[in-house]
C-alpha cells in the first residue's frame, strides 16, 4: 500500500509542474497559470476554436495578457 500511495503522490505533484498545452489544456488547467483566472481560461479557449496556436507567444493576443504576464507564465507553456 505504501508504494502504492508514494506512486500517487509522485505522478500528481508532476502534474503540479507539467507545462499547459495552449491547445488541448481545459479551463481548469489554463487557470492554473500565474495571473490568468477563470474569465482568461475562457478567452483563451474562445481564442484557440478558430486560430491554433502556433507559439506560445500568440498568447498575447488574447485581451489581458502582454508581455509582462508572458513572461511570468511563458516557462509553463507548451504547443
């Protein structure tokens, strides 16, 4: 049982520090990202149904994200 438990444990705190797929990522995950909450997420969702991301830096065209916020989250995103 207890390698069981350390086995759990390992694989959800590597999903703590796993990158968030700008495409595939839920609400859920998006809003996990320091600075982008609930009404960001869904932008971002809204955002990625017509235009795939390509580059994590297309993030800043979603309204209320710029360079600054990128930067702070840049290092968790992935494509």
């Amino acid at each position: 049982m207890k390698i069981i438990t350390s086995i759990v444990t390992l694989l959800l705190s590597a999903q703590l520090f796993a990158a968030v797929n700008l495409n595939t990522a839920s609400a859920m995950e998006l809003a996990t990202l320091p600075g982008i909450g609930e009404n960001t997420a869904a932008k971002i969702i809204d955002y990625r149904k017509e235009h795939r991301f390509k580059d994590a830096r297309e993030i800043m065209n979603i309204k209320g994200i710029g360079e600054k916020k990128y930067d702070k989250i840049k290092s968790e995103l992935h494509i």
